[in-house]
C-alpha cells in the first residue's frame, strides 16, 4: 500500500470510527427517551435532551471529516460513494437524535401516566423503531446491501403499527385531557418517523456498496366518484397510460353501477382509451386500505361524506365539475392529472 493510500484509508478509518460514536450516543438517547417515558423518569429524560448537544457537536465533527476528506483525496468511484453517504447518514442521526429529544420533552410534560394498553402499544413502537435502527447500522458497518434491502419494508410495518396507536389513542379522547393525547401521539409520530429514517440508512448502505440511488417513489393515487362507470374509470385508465411509471392507478364508486357506461367507453376510444371491461368497484373493496394511497381525488361532489375521514398522510383533492360537456371535462381532467404528477414526481415525470 502506498503512502497516499495508506492515508486515505486512515483518514476513511476515522470516519468510520465516528460513524459508530455517533450512532452509539443516538441509540442511547433513543433508549433513554423511551425509558423515561415507559417508567415516569423525568431526570433520565432530562438526560436525553442534555446529551443531544454531545450528539450535535458528534455530528458536525462529522460533517467536517467529510469535508476534509473530500479536500484532500478528491475522492473517486468508491471513495466518493462512502463519504456521499455519510455526509447524508449525518444528516439521518442527528434527526434521529432529535425525535429521542422530542419524545423526552413530550414525557415530562404528560399530566399522568398513560393507560396500560397505550404503554404497550409504545413499548412495541418504541422496540419496532430501535431494532430497525440497530439492524440499519449492522448493514451500514458490514456494507451489507442485500440485508439493507431485506430490511426496508419494516418501516411499512412500523407506520402500520402506529396507525394502531393512533386508533387506540383516539379511544382516550374522553377520558384523558388532550394536551395529553396530542403529546402521546407526537410520541408515536417520532418513533414512526425513526423507522422511516432507519430506511434511509439503509438506502445508504445499498448505494455505498452498489452505486445504485434510491428509485423514484411511485405513488398510490385513488380516483372516486358515485358510479365508478364513468369518470373514476376514465382518469385511472389515463394516468395509468400517461404516468405509467409514477404512479398505482384505481378508482372505486360509492353506489357502483352493474356496468360501465356504454357512452363513456364509446368516447373514451375516440380519445385513444382502452377503460376495459371490469365491472365498476365498490368504495368498501378498498375502506380497509385507504392509508396505502398518498392521494385520494374526488370527481363527484358527495365523496368526503362517503369516505367519512382521510387517513393522516393521505392528500384529498376535490376534482368535482359539472356542466361541462365531455370535450371540456376532459382536457379538465387530464390537465389536472398532468399537473398533478408532475407536482409528485416532477417535470418530465412519465
């Protein structure tokens, strides 16, 4: 080994080695936060929210070994790879350092002690959010691609897990005082968004050791109306056949017709649309599910009233129009949809 490679692999080497001080200091706040609160310990939490200054000043130290790094190796293929994808995994500790400060600070705040079944659901969050971490950092340290990848759909489980918490914490709005459920469920929103950065890291690792960059997110869009024969059917088949690689495309009707409309499927073809042959689909087929769609678009006054409530990180948006002869209503719609993606996924978004 040269002496110039023999430095440069010192210099990665000191990286590497703040890397874990870092995340060991992070796993801890984690740990701690959720301690106090599971056990009532305000001074451990207190704890956590002092030690976030170590984490913070950890994290520049970091931030300025990257940048030195760079400064003095000009680094190339793998080497640039590494430092890209630490400068970023800074970037997730210190957030994930942030919600442990953030769940501390809602704990002491909390007028009593939450119910037993909402400290379980915390305590299986809170177990779901740190070993995500844990196993995230394991495949960072051993430059682990496949592993990284196998564990990306666990943050899936943990947002579904604090879909739980949210239901179970709106069966308290009677009986606990609201400034402690809104504290208890930015508790959850915090151990939710741990796992989403445990992804993150993962996401790292797979390009450090591949090169490959994260693939553009493909969102879940939901078209609605009474009938499900005609406009809902039309804008899913058009999305689909303009955005094919941006987006899932359905629609569903609260009152389904028993067909599609033979009118609409005669000028859909005359503008270069196949809407099929399906039967139109009922709003129940997809109730259970409607936190898995990013957007949900209404074409037909009366739907928010069908659907009842938007789950939390779903977008709702009222495309309703009438009047408008079938020529009119489309460029309408197909304009809408157009901008619509390419708000998502941006220009050039196919």
């Amino acid at each position: 080994m040269s002496l110039y490679e023999s430095r440069l692999q010192a210099d990665r080497d000191e990286i590497e080695l703040q890397v874990e001080r870092v995340a060991e200091n992070v796993r801890q706040g984690l740990d701690n936060a959720v301690r106090g609160l599971l056990t009532g310990d305000k001074p451990l939490c207190y704890q956590v929210v002092l030690d976030d200054k170590i984490i913070n000043r950890s994290t520049r130290a970091l931030d300025a070994l990257c940048h030195s790094f760079v400064a003095k190796h000009f680094p190339a293929a793998g080497h640039l790879r590494f430092v890209s994808s630490v400068l970023r995994l800074d970037v997730e500790l210190e957030r994930i350092g942030d919600y442990a400060v953030n769940i501390a600070l809602e704990a002491v705040q909390l007028s009593a002690e939450p119910p037993e079944d909402i400290v379980e659901d915390i305590r299986v969050l809170g177990s779901m959010a740190s070993g995500m971490f844990d196993r995230a950092m394991a495949s960072w340290q051993d430059r682990n691609a496949e592993q990284a990848r196998a564990l990306m759909p666990n943050a899936y489980e943990i947002e579904d897990m604090f879909s739980r918490v949210v239901k179970n914490l709106l069966q308290e709005a009677k009986t606990r005082p609201m400034k402690d459920l809104f504290g208890l469920f930015d508790i959850a929103k915090n151990l939710e968004r741990i796992g989403g950065q445990s992804k993150n890291i993962c996401e790292e690792t797979v390009f450090a050791v591949t090169g490959q960059t994260k693939e553009p997110k493909v969102y879940r869009v939901l078209f609605l109306d009474a009938s499900n024969s005609r406009w809902s059917r039309l804008a899913e088949t058009f999305a689909h056949k303009v955005f094919p690689n941006s987006g899932s495309y359905s629609s569903v009707g609260w009152a389904p017709a028993a067909q599609l409309d033979s009118d609409m499927i005669e000028l859909a073809s005359s503008a270069g649309l196949d809407i099929g042959e399906a039967a139109p689909r009922h709003l129940d087929d997809e109730r259970e599910q409607l936190s898995k769609y990013h957007v949900i678009i209404s074409l037909e006054p009366g739907a928010l009233e069908e659907l009842g409530s938007i789950p939390f990180d779903t977008i709702y948006l009222d495309w309703s129009t009438e009047g408008a002869n079938f020529d009119e209503q489309f460029r309408q719609l197909s304009a809408s949809i157009r901008e619509l993606m390419e708000s998502l996924r941006g220009a050039g978004a196919s």
